[in-house]
C-alpha cells in the first residue's frame, strides 16, 4: 500500500466502502464503489490530491456530476483515483496536468446524484472503467496525520505562552 492522503483535510466519513441502502434511490443492498467524506461548514471546502499524478479526465459523468480523474504511477503500477459531486466552476486542474499530493484540485460540491454537498472519492487498481470493478476501499489506502490529544493542544499552548513571557523578560533585561 502507498501513501494516499485524505482528500478532504478534517472531513468525516459519511458513507463506507461497500453495500448500503442507497441515499438518493432507496434501494436496498447497493454496492457503493467509494467512500462519501463531508465537513462542517460545507461551503468552499478544497478538494486535494490524495497522491501525486496526473490529471485524466475533468467534466461531468452521469450520476457522479463534475468529477476529477487523476491516474497514480504507484511503484510501477497503474492506480487511478475519482473525485465526484464536484462544484461547478471549481475545476482547478487540466486534463494533461502534473499534480502533486495535497494540491488543491476543485471544492467540494452537491452535483449529480447527491443529497447534500460531499465529496464521494474511489481509488481503483488500475484504470477507472464503467462499473468500477478494480476499486478498492480508500479507507484502507489512507496514511493520516495522528490527529493530536486535548492534552498536546494544551501543552503547546502553553509553550508558546512560557516563550512569551520568556521574551518580555529578556527585554526587560535588556534596558
């Protein structure tokens, strides 16, 4: 496995990987190709690249609305990761283009077939293909940051406050 990144800094998972009662249509026992990440508030959210690659396909694709293709060189292997329920105008990117992991690509939208603004994201070993039948769960692809303890945010606060006032002694010192 590889380093994809989070393509939404902070988002929660909204949907898994897998079988589920679709949201739109109800049907029960719908597989679903990818994982559905949001974020409180919703508005402008930047969508990134989850690895560096190159930009293969941008526009709109039936129900997923505007979607960004991005194909991954993966120590050798062919790897290809979707980005869909964009929102319109948002596309920062080309087809074509050279893109780096954590590049902001587009903002996150309520395109196509979708109940609310989300990114709906897939990682396919391989190349996307009409019914997805390379994708893999991205959750199980995903390096995260350790996110840090209540205890960490106050230490580091507190640090910064001892530096502080560490500072204003010295330039009392000094006159």
């Amino acid at each position: 496995m590889t380093n994809f990144i989070e393509p939404i800094e902070n988002g929660r998972l909204t949907s898994k990987f897998g079988w589920r009662t679709h949201p739109v249509t109800g049907k029960r026992n719908s597989r679903h190709e990818g994982c559905d990440y949001a974020r409180t508030p919703n508005t402008n959210v930047s969508i990134r690249a989850s690895a560096s690659g190159t930009v293969k396909r941008v526009g709109a694709l039936s129900t997923y609305g505007n979607i960004i293709i991005i194909e991954h060189n993966i120590n050798g292997k062919i790897m290809e990761t979707l980005y869909a329920h964009l929102k319109t105008g948002s596309m920062a990117v080309k087809v074509g283009q050279q893109v780096k992991q954590g590049q902001h690509i587009a903002v996150m939208g309520n395109t196509g077939s979708s109940t609310a603004p989300h990114l709906h994201f897939e990682i396919h070993n391989g190349r996307w293909t009409t019914g997805q039948p390379n994708a893999v769960d991205p959750e199980l692809w995903i390096t995260r940051k350790p996110k840090k303890t209540a205890q960490q945010i106050q230490n580091e606060k507190d640090e910064a406050e001892m530096k502080e006032e560490l500072a204003k002694l010295k330039a009392e010192q000094a006159k």
